[in-house]
C-alpha cells in the first residue's frame, strides 16, 4: 500500500512538472535522459524520471515564490562548462534556482551536474536525493569524468564560508578555492561566471553557534532572524557573464592560479555590483 502511495504521489508531482513546463519544454526535457543501467541511473546515480518528479516544487518556487530572472544566460556554452558562482543563503537554494534556471529558460535546456560537500552523503534521504537529480560529492576525479563527458558543472568556490555567511558580510565574496581552475586548465573548460542577486537575504543569519555545529557535525549552525533558516520570498536575479578562457599548466603554483581565480571573483562581484545598484527593492 505505501509503495502504491508513493507511486501515485510520484505521477502527481511529474503531472505538476510537466503542467508547469507545458507540452514543448515537456518534450524537449525528456530528451536530457541519459543512458542508465538496470536501475534506471546514469554512473553518478541520476535519474531524469526521478527529477522531473523530485524537482516539482523547486519549478514552483523559481516561478512564483523566488520569481526569478535570469540575465545572459544564452551565453551559456554548448559542451563542457564550468559555471562559477557565489554562494549564500544558509540553505543552497541558489544552486537549485541556477539548476531550474537552465532547465526552463535555456535554449536547449540543459541538466547541470552541482559539486556538493564531502559531508552530504552523510544525510540519510538527503544524499539519495541529491544523487538521483544529478548532484555529485566535488571531487577532482567525479568533474572531471563529467568534464569530459561534455557536461555543465557548477561549482561554489566560497563553499561553506559562501553558504554561511552572516548578514554584515553579505555580497562580500570569501576566499575562492583553486580547484575549479585547475581542473578548467586541465581539461580546456570554459569559465561562466554567475551572480546571485537575491539569495543573501532570504535567511539572514545573525550568529554561528560553532560549539553547537561541532556537536552536531554540521560545518556551520547559524541563528537567523526567524529562527530556522527558511527562506523569505526574496526576488532572485541571476546573471551569467562572458565565458572566460584561460591558458596555463594545471600544476602552475598556487599564486600563478591565483591570479587567473581573482579574475572570474572580479567578474561575479562586479555583476554583483551591478545588479544590486539596479534592483528597486529586495522582495520585488
């Protein structure tokens, strides 16, 4: 009986999806399946039937609760890409709405592939579900199967020090680490960087209770303004830049990397600039 509930909310949520996609983006997404195995998944576990079912609700809130705009995204290259972003929310609903975003608006839509932190797999259900709708753990050897397999990674280079930010440092991008351009290097993967304009306010977060996301195992345990971090119906703007190409060795030392990583940073915080000097207001 429960297998017979969860089908039938299963066939819910995809009727949701395809009714909020409509019968052309319908069809154009289902061309995204990759080849799986027995058990219906890619070799990182991704399963389009699952998303189209699983990533029901996040349509919703790219369409009506975030109401989202995206800004350049035709400048989103076809084949391998690294897409760069800042990070920030308390929750990774940015990396969600950049997701939907080149599913929805995209042309054709593209199924990209988010670098998630060691410690995700950790979370029962969680890990599950991050696998089946294409989110990998951000190591060196699983972007660049990916990578040369032709796919869209997106990376957060701020990580955790991004996603936790408190509300004084907010629009300030963190330390970038200096993988991402290592691996650009290593494989000839063009450099998209993205802004976020909107995520920051959603759960502001006045103070990180450190000895409690010790005790927990959490990297971070922030206190934000209403208590949980639950996201406000902020605006989302999300802006993609120029694709930036970069020549080098991988195994360049780190300050040589450093200086091609400061580049793609002034890129997304000049966008950042931008689209916070021309937004009217953080709800609308």
């Amino acid at each position: 009986m429960l297998e017979q509930l969860s089908d039938k909310v299963k066939q819910e949520l995809r009727e949701w999806t395809e009714r909020m996609v409509g019968p052309e983006r319908k069809e154009r997404l289902q061309a995204l399946a990759r080849t799986g195995n027995e058990y219906g998944v890619d070799p990182f576990g991704f399963n389009l039937d699952y998303s189209l079912s699983a990533l029901a609700p996040f349509f919703w809130l790219y369409r009506h609760y975030h109401r989202v705009e995206t800004f350049g995204i035709e400048k989103v290259p076809k084949g391998r890409v690294l897409l760069i972003s800042n990070h920030s929310g308390q929750l990774p609903m940015d990396g969600a709405m950049i997701g939907v975003s080149l599913l929805l608006e995209a042309d054709p839509p593209r199924a990209i592939r988010s670098m998630v932190e060691k410690w995700v797999p950790s979370l029962p259900y969680v890990s599950t579900f991050m696998a089946r709708v294409g989110q990998i753990v951000g190591t060196p050897e699983n972007c660049r199967r990916l990578l040369e397999a032709d796919e869209a990674i997106l990376v957060f280079p701020e990580g955790v020090r991004g996603l936790g930010k408190l509300w004084p440092q907010r629009y300030q991008l963190q330390d970038f680490g200096l993988g991402f351009m290592r691996l650009a290097l290593e494989t000839d993967t063009p450099i998209v960087p993205i802004a976020v304009v909107g995520a920051e306010e959603q759960s502001p977060a006045l103070v990180d209770v450190k000895p409690l996301a010790k005790l927990l195992g959490f990297p971070s345990f922030p206190l934000t303004v209403t208590g949980m971090p639950l996201p406000l119906p902020t605006k989302y703007r999300i802006y993609f830049g120029d694709p930036l190409r970069f020549t080098g060795r991988a195994d360049d030392e780190d300050s040589e990397l450093d200086k091609k990583v400061r580049t793609v940073k002034t890129a997304i915080q000049g966008m950042l600039n931008q689209g916070l000097k021309e937004r009217q207001g953080v709800f609308w």
